[in-house]
C-alpha cells in the first residue's frame, strides 16, 4: 500500500497567500514575515472578516457590472459597451477566483480530514 507524502511547498504557498490576503485587507502593503526586537506584533486578523471582504467585494463587483449593463441597454449615453464588457470581465474573473479559493479550502479540509493520526 503506497502512502502519500503531504507536499509541504503547497501549504506554505498557500498560507503566504492567505498572509498576503489578510495584509491587503488590512490596508498595508505587505504583510510582516518577522518579528524582530522592539517591534510590536501585527494584529491578528480574522479569517471569517477576510473571506468575508473579499466576497463582499465579488458581490460588489457583480452588482456593479449587473447595473452598467443595464443601463447601456436601456440607452444610457454615458455608458460605453468597452466599459460595460470591461466590468461584466472583472466580475467574471473576481467570481472565478473566489470559486477556485472555495475548491482549494474545500480539498484542503478534505486532505485534513482523510489524515491518519
């Protein structure tokens, strides 16, 4: 019976993006990779806050696209089919990004639960 060895390089990758996610919410640039000395520790940020956020922002990106569409076909004259094709783009690729985070959680917990103590 062949065991699977768990590819540590995926899990690091992954949590420095989660890292990355979580420092973008909080409005720094990049997130702390150390502490040193004096330093003050970087609050903690709440995972649940941070998903929340950026679905947040998906749906915001949707919504957004949902009206200029609507707007461009009822005739609004300040509204270009470019930008109209430009923001229904972003809401796909946004929407896209959140599912493959969601499958990647999702076989993460998977990998987890399947594993021997």
């Amino acid at each position: 019976m062949a065991t699977s060895m768990i590819d540590t390089s995926r899990i690091e990758a992954m949590v420095s993006q989660l890292k990355a996610a979580a420092a973008r919410a909080q409005g720094n640039v990049a997130p702390v990779e150390s502490i040193t000395g004096g330093e003050k520790p970087a609050s903690r940020v709440d995972f649940a806050s941070v998903l929340k956020n950026s679905l947040d922002e998906v749906n915001a990106s949707q919504e957004k696209s949902k009206k200029m569409s609507e707007a461009f076909a009822m005739g609004d004259d300040n509204i270009n089919l470019s930008d109209v094709m430009i923001a229904m783009q972003k809401s796909s690729i946004s929407f896209q990004t959140s599912l493959q985070v969601r499958n990647k959680l999702v076989s993460a917990y998977r990998d987890i639960m399947t594993m021997q103590v």
